[in-house]
C-alpha cells in the first residue's frame, strides 16, 4: 500500500527559492469538532479555526532551529524506536500517520501525543497520484485519515496534512486548512526509505541542511532500522552544529 518518497508541493504553489513550494494564502472561518465521529466518505462540518492553506516548511522557533518529521507509521516495531531516540536527545517531532496504521495501533498514536510530539494526517493509502483523481477521492483520503488519527489519539488536534509524494492540490489545500491542518512539506529528504546506509542517509541530511528547517525521516513503510540509527547520528550533529529543534508553524 505505502510508496514512501518525497515532493513538498502543487505545481501552483512552486516558487523561486522555494524547492518544495510556496502557496497562497487561504483562510475560511470554517471549524472542527475534535472526537468527532466521521460517516466513511463524509466530511463534518468544522467547529476549529482554520489557518492558512500554504504548505508551511518554516519553524515555529525562532533563529537556527529544525523541524524533524516522520512519515508513513505508526508502527509496532519501528515507531517506539524511534520515540525512545527522540526521548534520548530531548527533541518533539511531528509524526505524519496513515490512517489505518494509526486506527490499528492507538496505543502507539497515544503514546507519540503524550510525549509531547505532534500529528500529521498522511491519508488511508499513500497514494501519490491523488492529486490527478477527482476532489471527492482526495477528500476522502484525507478526511477519512483525520478521523481515524483523531479517534486513535482521543481527540488530540491533527495539527498538519501532509499530502504523499508532495501530492498537493489547491482543493486539498482548502480542505485540509479548513479543518485545522496546516499544509506540510519539507526542505530535506533523507530518502532513508530507500536504505541506502547509515552514512549516506546522514550525508544527505548535511549535504541539504542549506535547504531550509524541515526535514523527512520514516518509521513506516518497510524496515528502518537505519532511520532509527541515522536518526540518532543526524540528531547528535545538529545539536552540535548549534540548531534547536522546533514544530512546523501552524499559522
């Protein structure tokens, strides 16, 4: 089902300077109700306040500070691994779920919000075509997603949508801001999906740190082991190199 990889945006939101996109800026009054049930293929109408429908890449923090993403769990084996490495170097990360791996392990959704890290919807299929189908199947994709994370994390706030393969759509966009997900991409993809080694994974990560503050690990998806160790090592070199860690903006 899972095809990991990277984009970070619609061809309407590419911008010079910008390798993953840019975006407009779109905010409706629209709200979610958090815990509330979804009919499969219904969208509720939205009771939180929306924010801006331009993929972020920025972080919060101010100055020399990172955004460590993680894509594509959870999953029973790979996500407490990468948690406790999280936990070892004191730094919250923003773990985009998919939603069927996140309705099947809620004790793993639960654990990720009680220390302290934050959510992502990834949608049910990962699939990266979605931005060539028609709005209602991206729609449900992400919808669909968004309650399941929600319900397994006990109505913790999905704070972000991050569409597969840089997926994005300006309607997706609009849905997705309107519920209170802020757009995601990232600046730095470690291709760790693709295992190509501890060291080519960390390489990369130095190689690209130039790009911009957000950066693409996964703990789904396949084997990750080297993520878990690469992850450990890459953690250790930012600090070192002075970076603090932060979250994605919201707004």
């Amino acid at each position: 089902m899972l095809a990991p990889g990277g984009g970070g945006g619609d061809a309407a939101a590419a911008t010079a300077g910008d390798p993953k996109g840019g975006g407009s800026t779109h905010q409706a009054p629209a709200t979610h109700t958090p815990g509330a049930s979804h009919a499969a293929g219904t969208t509720a109408p939205p009771t939180v306040a929306a924010v801006p429908d331009s993929i972020q890449h920025q972080a919060e923090a101010a100055g020399r500070a990172v955004n460590i993403t993680i894509d594509d769990g959870p999953d029973p084996q790979w996500t407490p691994q990468v948690l406790a490495v999280l936990k070892q170097h004191h730094v919250h990360a923003t773990f985009c779920m998919i939603g069927p791996q996140a309705k099947a392990h809620p004790d793993l959704v639960r654990r990720v919000v009680a220390e302290g890290h934050r959510l992502c919807d990834h949608t049910v299929t990962h699939d990266e075509s979605m931005d060539h189908k028609p709005f209602a199947y991206q729609q449900k994709e992400i919808m669909d997603a968004f309650a399941m994370i929600e319900d397994a994390s006990g109505g913790a706030p999905v704070q972000y949508y991050r569409a597969p393969g840089g997926a994005f759509t300006p309607a997706s966009r609009a849905l997705a801001a309107q519920h209170g997900m802020r757009p995601l991409g990232w600046n730095i993809d470690t291709k760790d999906f693709t295992r190509p080694g501890v060291g080519t994974i960390v390489a990369t990560l130095k190689s690209e740190i130039h790009n911009g503050p957000t950066i693409l690990f996964h703990d789904g998806g396949g084997e990750r082991s080297q993520t878990v160790a690469a992850l450990d090592r890459s953690l250790t070199w930012l600090a070192h190199q002075g970076y603090a860690f932060s979250f994605p903006k919201v707004n």
